[in-house]
C-alpha cells in the first residue's frame, strides 16, 4: 500500500506540473498569469518583476510541490502497521522526493517551463 502512495502522489506531483505548463503555453485571455509592470527609462524597458525573479520564483514553487508531497506520512511508518513488519529488519521505502527529482520526465517539465519563461 505504501508504494501504491508514493507512486500516486508521483503522478501527483507531475500532472500538476505539466498542467501548469499547459497553462503558461496558453494563459486566460481575460486574466493571465502574471501582473508585470514595464517602465521606460532612458534607452531602454524595464519589467517588474525580472525574468529571474520570475524563474526563481516558479522554480522554489516547483520545489514547494516536491517537499509537500514528500512531507505526507507514509503507511510503511505509522505505528498500526509496526505489529505487520520484523522488529530485526530495518523497514525503508522508495525517497519520493529523490525518485520525483532524478525523474526525467519532472526534469523536461520543468526544463519546458524555464524555457517558456526565458523566450
């Protein structure tokens, strides 16, 4: 049961972010993604947030959905399913966050989502 946990909040976690690709690629019309604010200077545009703070940002997030899918108890753990398992043998399941952030699937969503947002 507990792989069954950890492979779904994988899913989970890359569904999510493919979706939140699939809304860059194509914002709302009416509202958008993102407030940006352009003033003009001498010679040149400047916008408000810049495009690192923008990609420092939905990289943290990206980790933010890592960490809290990683952060969920895991049923290998809790203390009901103790009596089921060897006192000797030292239990120890899949690191979802290690197999999240090794994925190369993860890897390309989130290399497409940094590449939306530097062209």
């Amino acid at each position: 049961a507990d792989y069954m946990v950890v492979e779904s909040l994988l899913l989970l976690v890359m569904t999510q972010a493919d979706s939140f690709y699939q809304d860059l690629q194509k914002p709302s019309k009416k509202s958008g993604l993102f407030n940006v604010t352009l003033s003009m200077e001498r010679n040149k545009i400047c916008f408000t947030p810049e495009e690192p703070d923008v990609s420092g940002l939905l990289s943290a997030m990206l980790d933010a959905m890592v960490s809290c899918v990683n952060n969920v108890p895991r049923l290998l753990y809790m203390a009901a399913f103790k009596p089921h398992f060897d006192d000797k043998q030292r239990i120890t399941g899949p690191h979802l966050a290690d197999m999240i952030r090794t994925s190369s699937i993860y890897n390309l969503i989130c290399a497409k989502i940094e590449n939306v947002i530097s062209t």
